[in-house]
C-alpha cells in the first residue's frame, strides 16, 4: 500500500511537469518562426542577472546559451563529496543517535532528539517560505520566459496549491484505505466468533439449565464485543485501543514522512543543478550556504524518520542515502548540461518544481508536522510550560536560520 500511495504524486507532478514544459515549448517554437527577435529581453534579463550575482544566486541565467570561460571542473567535483559527507551527517546523526537505544523521558538525548524534531520542523517552513516559493515566483517572472507565463501572475501560489490539494486528495484515499481494512477484520472478527458460539451451543448438553444457557450466550456475546474491541481500536465508551486507532495514525504519519522526502528530494535536484551550472563568481558563496542548507534540512528529514518507527536499519538507511545522493546527483546534472541546456525551459521546469515542492512542504508542515504534532498532541499538551517553552524556541531557531541562509541561496 505505501508503495502505490507514494507512487501517485510523483506520476501527478511529472505531468503537470511535462504539460507545462510542452506548453512552453510551443510557444518559444511560435516566436522562432515570426522571425521576433529577443534582443531587448535578453538585454533586461542579462543587467538582472549581474546585478543579482552578487546576492541570490539561484536566478543566475541569461536567456541564450552561453559559454562558461574557466570552469573550475576539479572544485565542482570536490564540492559533490563534501555536500554529501554533511548531507550524511546531519541526516544520519539524528537516526543513530535514536536507533543505538530509545532515549528515557527526561534525558540529555531525549532533549537533543526533541530540539532537533523541532528544530527540522522550523527549517522545513522556512525552505518552504523562503526557499521554494520566492524562486518560483521569481522564475515566473522571468523576461527568458514567452508571454503566455507572463499573461497570469499567480503560477507559482497555482501549482503550490495544485500539490497541497493532490496531497490531502493522497491522505483521504489512505485514510479511507485504512478504515476499510478496519471494517473488515471487524466483520471477519465477529463472523469467527459467530461461528464459534453455534458450534458451543450444538454442544451443549440437554440436561442445561435455562439460566446456565442465558450465561453461557452472555458470555459468548461479551467474547464478541471484546474482539471487536481488539480490532477496531475503539470501545463503546470512546476509549482508543493501540491495535487499532494508532496503528491507523502510524499509518498516516509513515506517508506524510514519505512525502515530506519527496518534497526535500525534489528541492535538492533542483540545488544541485543550480550549484552545478553556477559560474566561478557565484560559485563560492552559493557552496558555503549550501553547506549550511544540506546539513539543516538532513536534520529536519532525519528526526522525521525516527518517527517511523522502523524495527530494522534498512529503511532509514535508504531514505537517509536518497537524501544524501540528490544534490550531488543534481550537482552532476548541471555539470553535463552546463553548456548544452536551455535557459527557458530550465528556467520554467525550475520554477514549477519549486512550487510543487512548496506545496508538499507548507502541507505536511502545517498539517502533519504544526497540527499533528504539537495542537492535537495530547501528549505534547500535557507537557511542561518549560518544555513547551524549549520546543518553539528551537522551531523558531530553525525557521530563523533558514531564513538567514536565504540570503545566499
């Protein structure tokens, strides 16, 4: 089930991916053949493009191809091991430290664990706020881009609010999935245990009494209602029972970690392409903040797949290695394309998945991660003031840091 369900939104983003850059396509091959010539744009989008060298090197791109002199290739290729050497460590840090033994309520690794889960979850809002959405919205406005883009103003919030509607679309299918197979062991519980009073009662002996009959078909009833209990999690009386209802909420919160990856992976390509075809002059500053960046967002991912609950090592280990391989991956992608790619339609395809995987962010983070996690937590309510006090300041650290690091990338 995991599978199929995580499988959905990556199919749902690919085409709208693929619509959007054969849409663009279209109309840059409508514009070559009227004989229009850009040089006015292309003029604009170069004067942007030195002014905004020095700052936010993520919109770097002139709109026609361009030779880059002095590619320091050997630094590039340095910059692929140290990007995932601290990928690894903020990622794989937190894992370990949680796997080698469950920490005691109230000890220094529970409170270490606590501050980096609320640290990551601030660095989550705050790539998504600052990262993704500003580039977006900043790449749809590109003067490379044709003038059907510039016709609506709104494509970055559009496809960031695309994803977050294909997301809770997502979690009600698993949601009803879940309650279906509930409902069935249910049926399958009572059925048995049907099954199991007739065959009692054929059994039964003539000389019974009326009264021993009517005890022994109570007590055949209550063997009922109390497997029901055991697998429907939820008694008459309100209470929640462990085999149900929070293997159900387990569920759910093993699918928003899969897609909360699926959002950082998807960012991280996108990083890695941008390092990859950066010229020298941004090159060093846009590394540096990576650096920062790859560490912070591996602590986010890697307190999340604590919560998996995994009895083994093999998946933490394999969603902690896709994270630790998707920038530097990105990284050779720009490398290759450097001098071949298309400025608009890299420009656009950067634009659109920077929205989506905004979109995934600002939903798992205000739901699963905000919501979930600290109003409905029951547990979390019931904390101590200083705890509470402790758990925001460091979810504002990480938010305030991320932000910070916007600065450079």
């Amino acid at each position: 089930m995991g599978k199929s369900l995580i499988s959905k939104p990556i199919i749902l983003l690919l085409l709208i991916a693929v619509f959007c850059l054969t849409l663009i396509q279209a109309q840059e091959t409508h514009v070559h053949e009227d004989g229009t010539v850009h040089t006015e744009e292309d003029h604009a989008a170069e004067e942007s493009v030195s002014k905004s060298s020095s700052g936010h090197s993520h919109g770097s791109q002139s709109c026609d191809i361009e030779p880059m002199l002095n590619y320091n290739m050997s630094f590039r290729i340095g910059s692929v091991f140290i990007i995932m050497v601290t990928s690894a460590i903020g990622i794989f840090a937190p894992i370990i430290l949680y796997r080698i033994s469950p920490p005691k309520n109230g000890s220094i690794r529970d409170w270490t664990l606590t501050a980096g889960k609320f640290f990551g979850t601030g660095v989550i809002i705050a790539t998504a706020f600052i990262h993704m959405l500003p580039e977006a919205l900043e790449r749809f406005g590109s003067e490379c881009l044709s003038d059907g883009w510039h016709s609506y103003h709104a494509f970055g919030g559009l496809f960031c609010m695309l994803a977050s509607f294909a997301l809770q679309i997502i979690e009600l299918a698993a949601i009803s999935n879940l309650d279906a197979i509930a409902r069935k062991n249910t049926e399958a519980a009572a059925a048995a245990a049907a099954a199991a009073a007739s065959v009692h009662t054929l059994n039964m002996s003539a000389e019974e009494s009326a009264d021993g009959k009517l005890g022994e078909k109570n007590q055949i009833q209550h063997e009922v209602n109390h497997h029901e209990h055991d697998h429907t999690g939820i008694n008459e009386d309100g209470h929640v029972h462990s085999a149900g209802f929070l293997e159900n909420q387990q569920s759910l919160r093993n699918i928003g970690t899969f897609i909360l990856e699926l959002g950082i992976v998807m960012h991280s390509i996108i990083i890695g392409i941008t390092l990859g075809t950066a010229d020298n002059e941004s090159f060093n500053t846009l590394f540096i903040a990576l650096i920062f960046h790859q560490f912070f967002e591996g602590i986010a991912l890697g307190t999340r797949v604590n919560d998996l609950n995994c009895k083994s090592w093999k998946k933490p280990i394999l969603m902690g290695l896709l994270f630790v391989c998707m920038t530097p991956i990105g990284i050779g992608i720009g490398i290759g394309v450097r001098s071949t790619v298309n400025p608009r339609s890299s420009i656009l395809a950067q634009a659109i998945l920077d929205s989506l995987s905004a979109g995934i962010l600002l939903y798992n983070a205000y739901v699963s991660l905000m919501s979930i996690e600290i109003n409905h937590n029951v547990g979390f309510r019931r904390s101590s003031l200083a705890r509470k006090i402790f758990c925001f300041m460091c979810m504002y650290l990480g938010a305030g840091l991320m932000s910070v690091i916007g600065v450079w990338a």
